[in-house]
C-alpha cells in the first residue's frame, strides 16, 4: 500500500490570498471612486437626492478609513501575505495613485458634497 502526503505550498497560499484580496480590494475601490466622481456630475445634473445617496455610501467608508487609523482594512489584512510594503501591496493601482489616492479622491469628495449642498440650499446655480 502506498501512501502519498500533499503539503501545500504556504508561498503559493499566500500568493493566492493575496492576488484575491488586491482583486477585491480593486473592485472595492473603483465602486467608491465612481461614486465619488459620480456625485458632482450628479449635482450639475440637479440629480440632487441621488448625489446626497452617493455621499451617504462614500461617508461610510470614509468613517471606517478614519476608525481603522486612515487606512484601508485590507492594507492589514493583504500585509500578512507579503513583506512588500508599497504603497499598492494591497491593491491593483499604480503606486503613484496608490500613495495619493486619499488626497485626489478626498478633494473630489469634498469639492461635490460642497456642490450637492450648495446646489441643495440654492446658493449655487
């Protein structure tokens, strides 16, 4: 009788998690970044209560970025894969957008939630 012992390869395990979380963590991102670059163009629309929804959505995650230190909770999750330790270890953006993401997508953030509120109480056009 012949027995045959499979040892999973913990590197290729871990490769696997990995590529999973940044590909979850891509999709994650680019729902929240459409929402953000959404709710201007929705604003200028007069679209107003679904430019208010977006924000609501966008806000949620903003509370979780600030309850978890400003950082995204797969940046913990993904860093127990890799000892990389980029600015995109966690996700599949170029590491340029990566370490500025929160500034570009911050300012658009803003910039259309004062435009929703100022097109809402009537004090922009």
């Amino acid at each position: 009788m012949c027995t045959v012992t499979i040892v999973a390869d913990p590197d290729r395990r871990s490769a696997r998690a990995l590529r999973a979380i940044k590909l979850v963590h891509t999709v994650i991102w680019a729902f929240f970044a459409g929402c953000i670059v959404a709710i201007p163009v929705l604003a200028v629309q007069d679209r107003l209560t679904a430019a208010a929804v977006l924000s609501g959505i966008v806000l949620v995650e903003v509370l979780i970025i600030v309850a978890n230190a400003w950082r995204c909770p797969l940046t913990g999750v993904a860093a127990r894969y890799t000892d990389d330790r980029r600015e995109n270890l966690d996700i599949y953006l170029p590491e340029w957008l990566a370490r500025h993401n929160k500034t570009i997508f911050g300012l658009l953030y803003a910039g259309g939630v004062l435009l929703t509120l100022g097109r809402w109480a009537g004090w922009l056009p």
